[in-house]
RNA sequence: GGAGGCAUAGCUCAGUUGGUUAGAGCACUUGCUUCACAUGCAAGGGGUCAUAGGUUCGAGUCCUAUUGUCUCCACCA
C-alpha cells in the first residue's frame, strides 16, 4: 500500500504515534514461541526520581539496538524495565525539599511520615524517568516494569539476607567504617571516592613521661589527637628503639598513652612517628588491635566533638582543628607546619569529606562469595566485551574486603533483624515478627536499612520472580548481556554478579558489555556544578530521537569514552534527512501496486545486479560487527552504503529508466531500489527504529511492523561478481571524467562527445545513459580506435576516454599529467612486483590475498600501456 | 605505589582475527538554483598513523621501551 511522506523530515510527526503503535501491538513482550532461542536483557534501574541524562540515552541506546536486531533475527527477546529506589539519593532530594518548602527535618516528621513523603515523591517522579525511557524509543517489555522496592524485590532482598545470615555471611560488627557526616551514614568502600585535597602537616612535640625526651610526631589531622591511645615507631627504628613501651603525655589532653612498635610505620616518610587514633583511621584502628590498644570516639554522628574531646565538645571538625592547632601553639607543642596536598575521602552523594569512625554496623563476609565470582569471569563463563575490563574486575574481586551494608537512612530495605529487650535474643527473618520467638516478648526492628547495590545486586533475578521457581526464570535466566558503563563495574556488575552465583548458582548474564561516558564537546564530564550536561530530551524535541540514538552509536567503540557535539547531531539529523529524501524519490516513481521483493533474475539490469551484489556484502558486513559488539562499525557501514553506494550511485544510475514511463526497464528499476532501500532500512532499524518504520509503511513491506520482519541475511542469490565488477568499471571512468572536467573548469552545462576505446565494448555500450547522465555526454562512441588532435584523454584500467575540447586544452599540460600518472602507475607496478617476487610472501601469505595483488598488477599494467599510448601520441603532436 | 586507556587529516573520531594506494563527519578550496534532498550534488587540498627498537613475507593493527595525556585502584600518618 503505497502512502505518501510528508515533504521534510520531521520527527516529531511520527516518533511518538509510532511508538504508541509498537507498545498497542504489544512488539515488546517476548515472543513465547518456545522454539526461538531466547535473548534477554535487564535493564541497569535508573534512580526513580531521577532525569533522563546523556548516560541513560548511551546505556538504553546500545541496549535497544541489541535487542532490536536480536528480535529481528529470530530472538525471543525480553527486555526488563524497572527503576531503582536510590536510597541516599532519594532521601536527600526529599529532605532537601522538605528543608526548602516547610523548613523541616526527616526528625521532625518521624520515620513513618517522612517514608510516606518519599512514596509519595516516588510515585511523582517515578513516571517520569519511565517515559523519558520511552521517548527514546527503548523497546523494553513495560508489561515486566519492576522496581527495587516493590514486593517481589522486597521478597528476594529478604531471602537473600536471611540466606547469607544463616549461612553466617552476614555479621553485625562494631568496626570502624566511611561515614558521611551529612548523610549521617555509614558507606561501603566502594561508595568513598578520594579527591586530592589541599592541606597541611602539622608536626607536633609528644612529651615522654617522666622525661625532658620528646617524640614529634606529624599529622593531617591534628583534631583526632583527642582520640589518640598510642604513638606508633617502626620496630627497627633506631631512633626511637629505647622508647618502645615507654608513655607519653598526649598534649592538651593529659592522657598518658604507649608507644608501641608496628610494621606499618614506614620510617623514611614525615618524622617516622605516628600518632594512633583507632577510632578515627583504618589503618589506626588495625594497629590498635594488634597492640590491644583502647579506641576513643572523639566525634558525633554529625562530626562534632563529643563528650570525650572535653573542652573542645561541640567544635565542628573544622572548628576543633583550628583550636587545637591554636593551643598546640601556645603550649609550645606545635614544632612546625607544613603545605601538604593529600587524597581525602569523601561521600560519593554529596562530596563532602567522609569521616572514618568505629560504629555497629552489618557485613557481608566476602572471601567465600568472592571465589566463585573470580572463578566464573577467569573461566569465561561471564565475558567482559572489551576484555580489558575483566582485569578490572578482577583486581578488585581479589582484593575485596567486607562490605558493610548497613545504612543509617530510612529509605530503604529495612534490615530484617529483630531485638527482643526482655531476652536479649536478636531474630532475623523473611517475614515480619512481632514477639520474641524465644520469650514472647514484644520486639523491636533493627533501624538501619540496607545499602541500595544490596537490592540491585540482584536484579537479574529477583524482576524475573526469584525465589520463586518461574517461567522467566527458566526461559530467559541467566540474561544474555548486561550493557552499563565502566564506572559502576565495582558498585553493581561485582556484586550481581557474585550474589547469583550464591542464590542461583548460575552466573547472571554471560556477557557484561562495557560502554564509556559521554563527555562535552571539549572533552569534560557532563555534570549539574559544570552546568555542562546536554539534555537528551532537548535534544530529542530538536533534532528526534532517531538523530539522538545515530550521534550515539555512530563513531563509538566499546568501553570508551566518546564526545557529544552539536556537529554530531546534525550530521545525524542530516542522514536522517538523507533517509527521508531518497524514500520520498522511490515512492513518487512508485505506482499503487508496485509490490515487495525483486522481480525475476532474468530482468535485472547490470547495475541492478551490482546493487544487489553490493547490499549483500554489507549484509554480511553488518552481521559480523553486531556479533562482536561493534555497533559503531556496523553503523557506519549502513550509512556509507545507504549515502554513498545506494544515493548518489544507484538512484541516479536508475534515473534514466524511471523517467521513461512505463518502461518494463523502469518498473523493475523501481521494484529493485524499493527492495534494496527497505532490506537496507531492516538493517538499520535497531539504530533508528522511527525512522525506518515511518518509511517502511510508506513502501510495499513484507510485514506488518519493521520491528518484527527479519533481519536480512546474506545470499548466494545476490551475489553477482561479473556484473559488480563490470558496473565498477563504468563507475571507475564516470569519477575519471567527472575529476577531469572539474580540474579543467569545464561547466556542467557544457556537454560534449566522448569516445571510448575498451575491450569491455558492451559493458560500456549499456552504460552510454549514465554517461550522459552523470558524466555530461552529448553522444557516446565506442570506435575501435581514435586518432584525432585536440582531445583530453583519460585513462582508467578498462577503458581511454576522449574528450573533444580543443579550445581548451594545453598541450604541455596535458603530457605533464599523463607523465605523472604513469610514474604513480608504475610505482605501484614497482611495488607489487617486488611483493610478488618476495618467495616469503607467496608462500606464507594466503592465496586470495596472492591472487588480489596478481589481479591489481594485471589492473596496473593495462592502465601502463595505455597511458603510454597516449603519450606516445601527444609527443608525435 | 599498582593497573589500564588514549596518542591516526586543522578539529572530533573510526579502522572487527596483521593483508588493496589509511577512512568518515565537521572545517577548508572550487564549481553547481541537475525536476528526492542546499539538512544537498560534484571535484579537490590536507596524514612519514607520538618516538625508538623488535616479531613477521607483510605492522596504524602484535611485542618491548620511551614521551605526553587521561582514568581507575591502593592510601604514607
């Protein structure tokens, strides 16, 4: 059914209708054709209140471009939606909302009312990211919509706990840990992100007791002095070999503290003492238990000093730091301070300096879950696409340690653990308990929530119905690829990936394919304090999605990192344009009942067959690039073949017999460039689905969605070697005449005979329209030889071209350039030869490869001969 | 301190297991109101593929070192 396009492309007329359309049809929902084999993706959760950004638009760009072309070729693809519930982000925002709008507190609310803010801010905000999803075009199965915090997630986060506190890989511990003092939360390793930081060091005089003897000791943070309980010298320091175990007085404080000997000094760097403050520094807090050493928390939760600091109680870290240097100062105490830069932890949510203190806190024991982590990834089981990144992972699944889980939020998995204060038990459990199963008592819930990556460690399988025995389970369990950036390979791929091997005993997915971020134009992180970010949204209502999607996946290579300029995107409107003008051109010359496919074999002209020939190759081009992950590459070869071979070669190669009416000629021409330009379209569906399913409506189509018509395979029916390579030869002698005119500046307008000498004479008597057509011809004539003066010639392997312009060529000129292409000519020639005489070449080198370089030299000596003609000629003159 | 990426045209980047004369987009030059498209057409200029070695019949591609640059991990107080 033939329709018409409007005249410019204009995304916005259709995007949306289009994906209306998909979504009633129900395209999204796997096929549940039990014999397709099944291809499954999740999505990475964005946060639920968050806004779609240039990372999301990469991530669900890439994905849906494998899931589409999966789909087409035969898959029964499910992708999973969903959205993460982002503990501390989340809570954030609706404090810091809560602070603008009614200058409250999450405390003066209390914890019920402010969860049902946070609800209530999901279920505002939630839609929100899901339809900028949508606008996208992201072909997601929202029918399987999931969400970290929704019952059936819920459920698997508690049979998770419950399994690994059974099994005893789950423990609560009094340690020290990352806090945020602004969150007021404990953090995982992985959340702490270090910042070089400018500050000083101080170096302090530690008085011996009983002694004029002192010890100086340096320090970045002399406020942690009122935690000290020791001074820490290497053991074989002979410096301070006498003093170990005798006390010094700690300044300003009064207290009498050891000195003790520990490895960890290193006693080349600052004075080679170290003050030991294991309430306020791992590696403090590791040498206070090996020397039994006491551990003073000097600071609140918000990291202020606490009781413990005496006069200084109450002093910001900031503030007591100043005050303690102060009185150092004047106590005589303060040897010298010098600039230092060093790396600071802080909090990965809101940047501020993390705090290590010692808490109670919940771990997960990682060793155990560790192993069969690694052993999956080293083995090949899981792929990580590019490869490099598995050594990432690996570095960091070796060296892993406890990850605390606990989180002093209220938005969140609340931790199943309930205290019975009559007893003193304490009860974990998948469902909710109100009395102490051991004494009947009234009980009490643990606080704390668990951290986020907690629930989205399991997303492979808890949004497919885990622990429940289900038919997604076993249809589309493990996924196939899971596609997220370098940058939370620790945070999430780590963890889902060692957390299903221990509940499911599979491996979550067998491929994790690694994108970059996307950058400015000048190369910087996109971020809200730069104000650099680009909207993808805006972008989407500028230029479409398609456009947006093209930008994207156009020039990026795996694990990379890529820029986003406005150049981009315009070039990528601009090929959709191109897409748009060309399917407008194949429609017009279409008639009502022009069907789908190729006519038969026998009617195709010779250019018909080269097309085919040529669409074939990119076929198997394409194909190859998506089964390696290389969706840039076959991008890129679609858009050179749709612009270059299929445009501004074959429809204009075609003009001629669409224009001649009525032509049998004309209809298969028009029958071919609808055949060519739809198989083409299939192929670039996954990258721009609206597009291509606007213009495949329009044509005579073989189904009744592009989304569901098969992905094009290569055939051995469309190969047609002789007539390819007939077809370059006409094509190779139009570019000769094109460049030859152009340099000699002659008009387009002015068209003139040309006479070709060839042994190719009916190849080139065929092509005589394109000649006229393309290469501005009056008259072709295919004489067996020509002898006349005043001619330009051009030479090409196939064919001499001659051209009649008398009145405007240099004789001289002329013969400096014949003379220059032969000396090309024959330094090719040159080149060739001496690879072919080289014994090692055509010995080791593959055949095809021999016979390329053979046919090329074959191809090289034709032109030789030829150009020495012609020369030949020109000096006789 | 450890690991990794990147270095190719003026700019931004492709270049799949080594195999034509190294490509694209943008920018630049010249010409074109050719009846799909000026978001276009045609022609053109521009690169010793960071440097030095090595492996190979053959290296932009693999190996080693160097330089520059970016990132991640570790954290020496």
């Amino acid at each position: 059914m033939k329709k018409e396009l409007a005249k410019t492309y204009n995304p916005k007329e259709f995007e949306d209708r289009i994906y209306k359309e998909w979504c009633d049809k129900g395209y999204f929902a796997p096929d549940p054709d039990k014999s397709k084999p099944a291809f499954s993706v999740v999505i990475p959760p964005p946060n639920v209140t968050g806004q779609l950004h240039m990372g999301h638009a990469l991530d669900e760009t890439l994905q849906d471009i494998l899931v589409r072309s999966k789909r087409m070729q035969g898959f029964s693809t499910l992708w999973v939606p969903g959205t993460d519930h982002a503990g501390i982000a989340t809570q954030i925002k609706v404090e810091e909302n809560l602070r603008v709008n009614e200058g409250l507190t999450r405390y003066d609310l209390g914890r019920e009312a402010f969860l049902e803010r946070v609800w209530d801010w999901k279920n505002k905000f939630g839609s929100r990211i899901i339809s900028q999803l949508k606008k996208l075009g992201t072909s997601c199965d929202w029918s399987r919509e999931r969400f970290t915090m929704d019952e059936g997630c819920s459920k698997a986060v508690r049979e998770v706990f419950v399994n690994l506190y059974e099994k005893g890989l789950i423990y609560r511990g009094h340690r020290i840990i990352n806090w945020c003092p602004n969150c007021r939360t404990a953090l995982s390793d992985a959340e702490v992100e270090y910042s070089e930081q400018a500050g000083h060091f101080w170096h302090i005089r530690y008085p011996v007791k009983d002694s004029d003897a002192f010890l100086t000791i340096a320090t970045t943070r002399p406020e942690t002095l009122l935690g000290d309980t020791a001074v820490a010298v290497h053991p074989e320091d002979e410096r301070y070999k006498d003093l170990v175990g005798k006390m010094l007085i700690l300044p300003l404080v009064g207290r009498e503290i050891p000195i003790v000997a520990d490895e960890y000094v290193e006693k080349d760097f600052g004075t080679g003492c170290v003050k030991i403050t294991p309430a306020h520094d791992p590696n403090d807090f590791e040498v206070g238990k090996r020397h039994s050493l006491p551990v003073i928390r000097v600071m609140n939760d918000d990291a202020t000093i606490n009781a413990e600091g005496g006069k200084y109680q109450g002093l910001t870290r900031e503030e007591a730091r100043r005050a303690i240097v102060e009185d150092l100062e004047k106590g005589g105490f303060l040897v010298k301070v010098e600039d230092y830069s060093h790396n600071v932890g802080t909090c990965y949510r809101c940047k501020t300096n993390v705090e290590p203190l010692t808490s109670d806190q919940w771990f997960v024991k990682m060793e155990p879950l560790a192993k069969p982590a690694l052993e999956v990834v080293k083995n090949g089981t899981v792929k990580f696409e590019p490869e490099r990144f598995s050594k990432t992972y690996i570095n960091w699944m070796e060296n892993v340690h406890d990850w605390c889980i606990s989180r002093q939020l209220w938005w969140g998995h609340r931790i199943p653990a309930f205290y019975c204060d009559a007893c003193g038990e304490m009860t974990v459990s998948k469902t909710d308990l109100t009395a102490c199963p051991k004494c009947g008592a009234p009980l009490r819930q643990e606080e704390d929530v668990l951290d986020t990556w907690f629930s989205s460690a399991l997303w492979p399988f808890s949004t497919m119905g885990w622990p429940d025995d289900t038919e997604d389970l076993r249809r589309y369990y493990p996924t196939s690829v899971l596609v997220t950036g370098y940058d939370i390979i620790f945070f999430w791929v780590a963890r889902m990936i060692f957390s299903a091997m221990e509940h499911t005993g599979k491996e979550p997915f067998s491929t994790v394919f690694i994108h970059g971020l996307v950058r400015d134009a000048q190369g910087r992180k996109m971020s809200k304090s730069l104000g650099n970010g680009i909207d993808p949204l805006e972008i989407i209502e500028e230029y479409g999605a398609d456009a947006l999607r093209f930008a994207l996946a156009s020039g990026n290579s795996p694990g990379n990192d890529m820029r986003f300029s406005p150049e981009k995107i315009e070039a990528a409107r601009n090929f959709a344009n191109k897409l748009w003008n060309a399917s407008r051109f194949v429609l017009m010359n279409m008639e009502e009942d022009t069907p789908y496919g190729l006519p038969d074999v026998s009617l195709l002209a010779t250019e018909d067959k080269w097309i085919l020939s040529r669409f074939n190759k990119l076929v198997k081009e394409v194909r190859l690039a998506l089964d390696g992950f290389e969706l840039g590459v076959a991008l890129s070869a679609v858009y050179d073949f749709s612009w270059d071979v299929f445009c501004d070669w074959y429809i204009e190669l075609t003009k001629s017999r669409l224009y001649d009416k009525g032509s049998e000629s004309g209809k298969v021409a028009v029958r071919v460039l609808g055949y060519v330009l739809v198989e083409t379209l299939k192929l670039l569906h996954p990258y721009m689905p609206f597009i291509t399913e606007e213009i495949y409506q329009a044509m005579p189509h073989d189904e009744e969605s592009i989304m569901i018509s098969a992905f094009p395979v290569a055939s051995d029916a469309l190969d047609f070697p002789v007539e390819e390579a007939e077809m370059e030869k006409v094509l190779d002698a139009i570019r000769a005449i094109r460049a030859r005119r152009a340099e000699m500046n002659v008009l387009p307008s002015r068209r003139t005979k040309l006479f070709i000498i060839t042994e190719s004479v009916d190849t080139f008597r065929n092509a005589e329209g394109f000649f006229m057509k393309l290469a501005g011809a009056s008259e072709v004539l295919l004489p067996d030889t020509y002898e006349e003066e005043g001619a330009v010639s051009i030479v090409t392997s196939a064919a001499t071209v001659y051209i009649p312009l008398a009145d405007m060529i240099d004789l001289d000129k002329e013969k400096e350039r014949l003379a220059k292409e032969l000396e090309k000519t024959e330094g090719e020639i040159l080149r060739i030869e001496k690879k072919l005489s080289n014994e090692g070449f055509v010995a080791k080198a593959p055949a095809a490869v021999v016979e390329g370089e053979k046919a090329k030299l074959a191809k090289y000596r034709e032109t030789e001969a030829k150009l020495r003609e012609e020369l030949k000629k020109l000096e006789n003159i």
